[in-house]
C-alpha cells in the first residue's frame, strides 16, 4: 500500500502515477513521502470499507494517465475492464455496506458520521495549506 499512495511533485495534491507504479512498470517513481502514513490509513480505510469508491478512483487516475502517455489502446482496454469490475464490486459491496448501516445503532452512526466528516475536514485542510505553501 505505501508504494501506491506517493504523491507527485508536479501535480501537488494529487495522486499519481505512482499509485498504479506496481502495475503499471513504465511510470517514473516520483515518490514524497509528505504524510505518507496518513496517505496510507486513509486509502486502507476506503479500500476495506468503500471499495466501489476505491475502484473508481483508481479508474480515474489510468484515465488520466492513459491520455498523459497518448497510449490509446491501453486506456480503451483496460477502463473498460476497470469500468466492469467497479461496477461488479459496486454491486456486490453495495447490499453489504447497507446491511452493515444498517445493522448499528443510531449512535454508533452519528459517530461514524463525525468521524468521516473530521478526516474530510483535516484532510482538505492540509491539502490546501500544502497547496498554499507550495506556490507561495
């Protein structure tokens, strides 16, 4: 997991090449380890609990990346492999993740809430400050 949440200096904020480098073995390493522990739990967090999300980003990113390197065949072929395995996964943790709301109490949801709200909040904070302290 480290290896695929390094974030690339060119394009600040965001994650990059480097998150697909295991499978993708012509990306350059462009690695900063700027909370990179943080990076880490937070990708672990969605892949277990939010995979569908996970997927799609994943899909966003070779997207991006297949238009980068103008390798056409390579973006038709495997979006759509990525398309139809997020949607498969989508489905299948879908009813899994709403059984599982659904299954704790109405506090334990609150809390839930306020936790995911706080990391948003803290993450898009740093995000900007790191931002703002790039450019400036």
């Amino acid at each position: 997991m480290y290896a695929m949440v390094s974030i690339d200096k060119m394009f600040p904020g965001k994650f990059t090449e480097s998150i697909f480098g295991l499978v993708i073995e012509h990306f350059p390493p462009r690695i900063d380890f700027y909370e990179e522990d943080a990076i880490v739990h937070f990708f672990e967090f969605v892949r277990k609990t939010l995979p569908w999300v996970f997927l799609r980003g994943a899909e966003r990113i070779v997207r991006g990346y297949a238009r980068r390197l103008a390798v056409q065949e390579f973006s038709d072929d495997i979006l759509e492999m990525m398309r139809t395995h997020v949607q498969f996964v989508q489905m299948q943790n879908q009813a899994q993740f709403e059984m599982l709301v659904n299954s704790l109490g109405v506090g334990e949801r609150e809390e839930i809430q306020k936790l995911l709200q706080n990391w948003h909040v803290c993450w898009i904070s740093k995000l900007s400050l790191r931002g703002t302290a790039q450019r400036g």
